[in-house]
C-alpha cells in the first residue's frame, strides 16, 4: 500500500521486518530495514527505485493495485544494487519500452546482473534533468562510490525532495516512515552504524560530494533515501552529521577488544580497561569479546573511538583466527587518525603481539610501542604494564 510523503509523492517500497543480514553475512541487521521505493504522480508518472529481488512480486502486485503500470512514463534507477534494483526483472516483464534513468556504469552494474534484456536506458550525468510537468523537473546527482560506481540522486525540484539513495540511510525499519517520528536513539545509532561499517571507506570522496551539493544550491526539505526514515523536519541534520563522520571522526572513548582461550588475554584486556578508566575518567570504555559480539556494532564503536587496544594469544605461531577475519574488515573500513596498540598472552612462540601491531598498522592506526605480552597467564607484574599502555593511547587526563 502507498504512503503519502510530500506533494504528489508516495512511498511504494517495502518494510523488511524479518532481514536480519544484509550484503551476505557482512552487516546485521537488529531493528529491521527497508527498501524504500517512490512513486512521483506530476504530468509524468515516474517510479524513483524498487525492491529487493525476493520482494520483486509482491511490489509489481502492489504497484498495480495502486496504478496502472502502463502509466508509468520512466523508471530512474539510483544505483544498481539488487537492493534497489532486484524487481525490475519482473517490472519490465509488463512494461518493456519503459524508458530507464541510470548512470552508464548502473548500465554495466544491471545487465551484470541481469543480462542484456534490451531495455531502454537513457543514461544521466551530474546536473542532467528531465521535466516531469506542473512546473518540476528531476535533477541527476553522480554519487560515485557513495557507495558503488554507479550510484547517483535525484533532486525533485518544486516539492524539492532530494531521494539519496544509499545516502543518508540506515537500516532501520520505520512503519511511519518519517526520522522525526523514529526513536531517535535508534535512528541515531542505525545511520551511525551505516555510515562506520558502510561508507566510512568513501569519506574522502563524501567530504568533496558534499561540498559540491552545497554548490548546487539546491533548496532541500526533504531527504528520501533507500534505505530507513525519511528525513522530513531539519533533513540538513543528516548531511551535517555526515560533515562530520566524515573528517576522521571520534569522540572521547577507548575500545578494547580481543579474544581469548583460556581467559589470560581477557584477563589483561579487563585491566587495560580498568586502567584507562582510572587514569581517564571521563574517557567513555567499552570491552569487546571479539568471538561473540556483533562484528558490525563493534565497527561502530571503534568509529567512534579516538583509540583502541586488541589482543589475541599466540595459537600456532599465529593469532585467533575471530581476531583475524575481524581485522581483515577493519582494514576496509579504512579508519584514519586513531591510535592502537596491542597486547595477548603466550605459551611457547609467542608472536601475536607482533602479528597484531602489523595489522593494525596495515589497517592505517598509529600503532605505540607499548604493548603486554605475557608468557603463560599474567602476574601482577605484567599486568601493571597497562599503565604505560593506556598513556601511551588516551595521554596524560586532566581529569586524573
Ligand atoms: Fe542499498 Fe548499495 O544498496
């Protein structure tokens, strides 16, 4: 069923209550998502976006109980995702010659997908427009890497909605569809955790991106992206905070994360804790037990961190291998101006501590020498090195 969201404007998308992953297995998903497709109804009809491919029947089915497909007059397709793009199979099956709005490389992106179907594609560029009557117009945006090649928005002038796509959302489920009636811890937290485990590698380009849409002057009241809550009252708070996520972004907390085998390492990872709450007390601290939380929800944590501390033992002249696949992901996320430092226990060979500096500084931290390294479990001796450790990461506190 359509909603109503600005105008001649309707939400024509799906509430996924029930996905609990989301690029395979690579970001959970804890408060529901959406995939939000839009439907324009000026003298032209035009369909912003569709559903994820399992949904692709039931969103034809809905769309037509709501219009007639043949009045659709073009299609503009955001980004080529599956996400956003997977319903088209089915669509073009009824509507054929419907004109498709895209980027040359979303061109590339669906018939990788789907095949060379003949569709008819009328590829865009950054400032291209089309009129849709009554006065409005569509206005293209290349959002390249934000976060695929092929991603762009579309500005609707008049009601002026800016529909982002990727941009600016959150996986978050939202039955009255709005930001301003989401919980706003959630809302807040969810486009956090898109932003850290999604787009963080991209702040680069998002810094320049959102230099250049504040040079297009366009008058936006609305930010209606693909994913979660549409941005209704102040929509210039999400591009705000993304300002800011994207300039090496932290505040003032410590994360400590690792894994262990026989409670060693995590011994010495509770006194690193300990430690730096005592010599930083306004420092917020989070402990992580990299084996059983939420690889995703840590990601996040670590994005607001202005430094973090990682162990593992030393397991067959290696490292644990949850420590391992999680550093890996660390490395895309490309997390800059944080400091790391590292530390696990040993029994024989004992090159963990190495092994970990070496990743965390591949994975672009600036890695102190301080670190603890101890031979079978930790005596108060070894223990008492986390002093040096946490200074050497968080400084000398005022607080102290
Ligand atoms: Fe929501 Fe990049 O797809």
């Amino acid at each position: 069923m359509r909603k109503h969201i600005k105008g001649n404007v309707s939400f024509v998308g799906h509430l996924d209550w029930e996905l609990e992953r989301f690029h395979g297995d690579d970001f959970s998903i804890l408060n529901g998502s959406s995939q939000n497709a839009y439907l324009i109804e000026e003298e032209k009809t035009v369909l912003i976006d569709t559903v994820w491919t399992p949904h692709r029947f039931d969103f034809v089915e809905n769309l037509e109980k709501e219009i007639d497909l043949k009045k659709i007059d073009f299609i503009v397709c955001n980004h080529g995702e599956c996400d956003h793009s997977g319903s088209l199979t089915a669509l073009m099956e009824k509507i054929p010659e419907t004109p498709i709005y895209l980027t040359a490389t979303a061109v590339k992106s669906l018939e990788g997908q789907y095949g060379k179907r003949g569709w008819n594609f009328h590829t865009v560029k950054t400032g291209d427009s089309v009129e849709i009557g009554n006065g409005k117009k569509l206005i293209f945006v290349e959002m390249k890497m934000l976060h695929w090649p092929d991603s762009m928005a579309t500005f609707m002038t008049g009601d002026n909605i800016l529909f982002s796509n990727d941009a600016f959302g959150q996986h978050y489920a939202v039955e009255e569809l709005f930001a301003d009636l989401a919980n706003p811890c959630l809302l807040h937290k969810e486009a956090m955790k898109y932003y850290a485990n999604i787009l963080n590698p991209f702040s680069a380009v998002l810094k320049k991106k959102l230099t250049e849409l504040a040079g297009m002057n366009l008058p936006i009241e609305m930010i209606a992206p693909s994913h979660g809550a549409i941005w209704r009252e102040n929509p210039m708070h999400i591009v705000d905070l993304y300002a800011r996520w994207c300039d090496n972004y932290q505040e003032d907390q410590f994360t400590v994360l690792y894994d262990t085998m026989w409670e060693g390492t995590a011994k010495i990872a509770h006194r690193i804790a300990e430690e730096a709450h005592k010599l930083s007390p306004n420092t917020v601290v989070r402990v992580f037990n990299l084996s059983k939380a939420d690889k995703n929800e840590v990601m996040t944590e670590v994005f607001k961190s202005r430094a973090i501390a990682v162990g593992s033992p030393t397991v067959c002249n290696s490292i644990l291998s949850s420590v391992a696949g999680w550093l890996e992901f660390l490395k895309q996320l490309k997390f800059r101006d944080k400091k790391a430092a590292a530390f696990g226990c040993y029994g024989w060979s004992g090159e963990s501590v190495r092994i970990l500096k070496e990743k965390l500084a591949d994975a672009g931290f600036q890695v102190v020498d301080e670190n603890i390294r101890s031979l079978w479990n930790p005596d108060e001796a070894c223990l008492a090195g986390a002093e040096d450790l946490v200074r050497a990461l968080l400084g000398e506190s005022e607080n102290r």
